[in-house]
C-alpha cells in the first residue's frame, strides 16, 4: 500500500515542482529557463577612486530594470557569475578652443569580462568592452569641470551595462 501510494505521490510531486519554477542546479547553458546571474564589485586597475562601485552599481540597475535575468545575492545562489575588472579610463582632449585650451575632453572606459558557470568554466569573455562620453571642460572651474565629467561617467556607465546585459541575452539566446 504504501509503495503503491509512493509511487502516485512522488511523480506528483515531481510535476508540481517543475510546474511552480522549481529547477535541480546545474552548469548555465543557452537555453536554460532559469538564469540567475551574481555580479560582484568589479576590480578596478585604474586610478579613478570609486568606478568599480558606480559601473557595478549601473550594472545591477540594467539587470534589475531589464528582469530578463534573475539576480542573485550571493555567488551560490547563482547559475552564472558575471565576473571582471575596469582594464582602463583614458581621459583625453576632444576639441580646443582657439587658445590652445581644451574645450571639450572625452572619458573612454574599457572592461574585462568574463561570464562562468557554477564550475567556473567560462562560457563567454571579451577584454576590450568600451564605450565613450565627451564632456565640455569649464575654464577656471575645476569643480564644474570635475561635475562635467562625472556626468560624462553615469552617462557612460549607462550604456555599458546596456551592451553587457545585451551580449548575455544574445549568449543565452544564440543557441
């Protein structure tokens, strides 16, 4: 009897968890109904104090908007860990005045990523992500100039968080 009544309850139950969601862990491959994805702080090999913050920061503001992925709070409750560093911050002029002055200077940021799996295989990478923001230089204001190119920076971190979140739905649905 009670084998019997097993045997009814358990593929039962079985459906019901894969009905409400439920998945058993393994390796993310494309196609995978559920990816949740673990971004932590990335590192920063530039000497711009506080861009690893700002571009995780925007990069976990892009996942969260987006929802087409799940973020997960701790690198265990994930299938894939988005995982890298800030390569470089070239800061150079764009455009002068008539007086030799810079009137213009454009910020370009390059990352390193990589995206792995529970094994930490990696499943894709690319070291030369970039993108670029030009922002007007204020003469004789430092601080305007600094807030110029803060601006520049959000504005930059935006659309490279967009491009990631982008190059992984395209990973995951490429197959």
């Amino acid at each position: 009897m009670q084998k019997a009544l097993l045997r009814l309850v358990l593929p039962v139950l079985m459906l019901s968890l894969c009905a409400c969601g439920y998945h058993f862990s393994g390796g993310a491959r494309p196609g995978d109904p559920v990816r949740a994805v673990f971004i932590p702080v990335l590192d920063n090999e530039t000497a711009e104090t506080g861009l690893e913050t700002m571009i995780t920061n925007g990069l976990i503001r892009e996942f969260t908007r987006e929802q087409k992925f799940t973020l997960a709070h701790s690198r265990a409750e994930a299938n894939v860990l988005l995982a890298g560093s800030i390569a470089s911050l070239l800061d150079e002029n764009a455009a002068r005045r008539s007086s030799g002055d810079s009137a213009l200077r454009r910020v370009k940021m390059i990352l390193s990523l990589e995206l792995l799996d529970e094994d930490g295989r990696v499943l894709w990478a690319d070291d030369k992500i970039s993108e670029y923001e030009t922002y007007q230089v204020v003469s004789e204001n430092l601080a305007a100039t600094q807030a110029n190119k803060n601006q520049a920076l959000s504005v930059l971190t935006t659309r490279l968080a967009m491009k990631i979140r982008h190059r992984m739905e395209a990973y995951f649905e490429g197959f």
